[in-house]
C-alpha cells in the first residue's frame, strides 16, 4: 500500500486487527477511505458498489481480508462474477483482487461446522479464479497475487495466522506452482516403500508429523504442498510419480466435490500412467465437522490417517 496507491484494503474489526491482527494499524496508517472497516457482511465487502468487485474493475487493487475465509461463501456470486468477467473479457477488464483469510479445519481448536467448511472446494470450479494455500511463507504469494492482474484467493491455516516472523521483502512466488517440501530416499523407493503425498493448509503439518513416524519403519514420502490449488501443476506431481508411482492425498474438504476428488480424476486422467496402484483419499466425509474433538479427529483426516495409508499402499 505504500508504495501503490491504488492498493485498498477492506476487513472486518480492521480497525481493532482483526481476530488474527493481520491488517493492524493499516487504517491508522492510510485513512479510513483506503483501509476500509467493514461491517460483519462478506458478500457486502466482497462485492457491492464501493467496495472489491467494482474497485478492482475500476482501477483500484482491493485486498479484502475475511478473518474466516469460510464466511466467504456469502460472496460466492461476487466472487463468480470476478472471475468470469475476468476470463471473458479475455483480459479487456483487469480485476486484481485479492482475497486472504483462514482456511481449512484447525485441529483441536473446537471451530465447529460453520468455521470448518471447505470454501477452497466450493470455489474450484469458479473460471478465471487462481487459488492459492500456503503453510509455511505467505508473504511471498500474498505479494504475487496482489500484483497480479486477475482475481485470487489465497488460504492460511489457523495457526499460521496467529504466528509472526521475518519476512524476505522482494520474495515474489509464482501463483501456478506446487511446492516439494520434503522427498522421499533413494532406499524407500528401492524398496517401494515410498508414496507421493498431496497436501495443503494444515494437512502440510501434519504430514511433516507422519514423516518421523513413517521414515522410523523404513518408509517415505514425496510431500507436495499444494501452494497452488488452482490451476493444476502437472509437471511438479508428474516428477514425483516418475519415482514413487503411488499417490495419497491428505484433503481438508469433502469425500464428494473436494480438492482430493478433483486431483485424483487430473491425476487418473493424464498421468495413468504412472500409477501402479489407485489412487488413495484422505478426506473428510459428507457431513458437518463436529466441536468435539474426538468426534473431530475421526471425522477429519490427519497424521496417524496418513500414516496407516501410507503403509497400506506399500
């Protein structure tokens, strides 16, 4: 916002921080007409006149930032409209827009169903939307896909929202792009005893935990972090299968119409291939995501469910 003007931003509480003290002091620091504090509405400040949608074809650079990115689906037809005005016009309309909020399942938090919703499934199919994830560094995609040209949204764990570190200020990533963060030995895939993993938000955390469990029993896994969710990086997942030939997916959205149901269907499709046995889903089943946590833990897939069908492949 400094050094582009016509960068704006629009949240919820922004003036107190927000829940997760993400846009703190940028209205202090840039008034309130570029910092807007919106009410408790997602689908008003996503969408209507002033605000994103009708900034971002007019010049401007909207950021919005949705606390929980769930209660973004009250934004659904703002968010639609951005990306097919975007994609058929065929760049005749810039729409840089930028959505940013918590994403996923938090484990052990208690959010409960109306907080653990897989918006990230619901907006797949949308055109012309990039979807982004990131567990580690976001600073890196938050720049890129604020200076990109069209719309995105891009997705943190939790827990990642509430933590603080350095930043690397002219890191820009590339939107389009899975990222490899842990690869299998050469001894595990001898044996074939390694698997390729996707993942994303805090499915990533959570593999990292499989991993010391999996590698003590001589296993081992390619872990890609599915940075880019949307659209489908093909080479990255194709290397990976080139080794292991076997592919598990940790999926924070549902059984039907989820991120793990699209990328085994991309996957089966154009790189069968590689496949030397079916494809395994770790996902959450067709029902709301309970407060309790025992409940919680059966009914969303983490470390010890990876684990168990790691093995069970191999």
């Amino acid at each position: 916002m400094v050094r582009d003007p016509t960068c704006v931003a629009h949240a919820e509480d922004l003036q107190a921080g927000s829940s997760y003290n993400i846009p703190a002091n940028t209205q202090q620091a840039f008034g309130t007409l570029r910092a807007a504090d919106e009410i408790i509405d997602e689908g008003h400040f996503i969408g209507k006149a002033r605000s994103a949608l009708g900034e971002a074809m007019n010049g401007y650079r909207p950021i919005v930032e949705l606390m929980n990115a769930n209660f973004g689906i009250y934004g659904m037809a703002e968010l639609s409209s951005a990306g097919n005005t975007f994609a058929t016009t065929g760049g005749q309309f810039n729409m840089p827009m930028t959505v940013i909020g918590a994403g996923g399942t938090a484990p052990n938090q208690s959010l409960g169903a109306e907080h653990s919703q897989p918006f990230h499934a619901y907006i797949m199919g949308i055109p012309g939307l990039k979807i982004c994830t990131a567990s580690k560094a976001p600073y890196g995609l938050a720049k890129s896909m604020i200076r990109d040209n069209g719309p995105g949204v891009l997705l943190l764990p939790v827990k990642l929202m509430k933590t603080r570190g350095p930043c690397e200020v002219d890191n820009f990533l590339p939107l389009h792009k899975a990222t490899l963060q842990h690869e299998a030995s050469a001894a595990s895939i001898a044996a074939g005893k390694a698997v390729t993993v996707l993942t994303y938000l805090h499915g990533t955390k959570e593999s990292e935990d499989a991993i010391e469990t999996l590698t003590a029993e001589g296993y081992d896994v390619d872990l890609i972090e599915l940075t880019c969710l949307k659209p489908f990086d093909k080479e990255t997942i194709q290397a990976s299968l080139a080794r292991t030939h076997k592919l598990a997916i940790l999926d924070e959205s549902t059984r039907s119409g989820g991120v793990g149901a699209t990328f085994s269907a991309l996957v089966s499709e154009e790189l069968f291939d590689e496949l030397d046995a079916p494809v395994r889903r770790l996902c959450m089943e067709d029902a709301p995501v309970p407060y309790a946590t025992e409940m919680e833990r059966v009914m969303v897939k983490r470390a010890a469910d990876l684990v168990e069908g790691v093995k069970s492949m191999c």
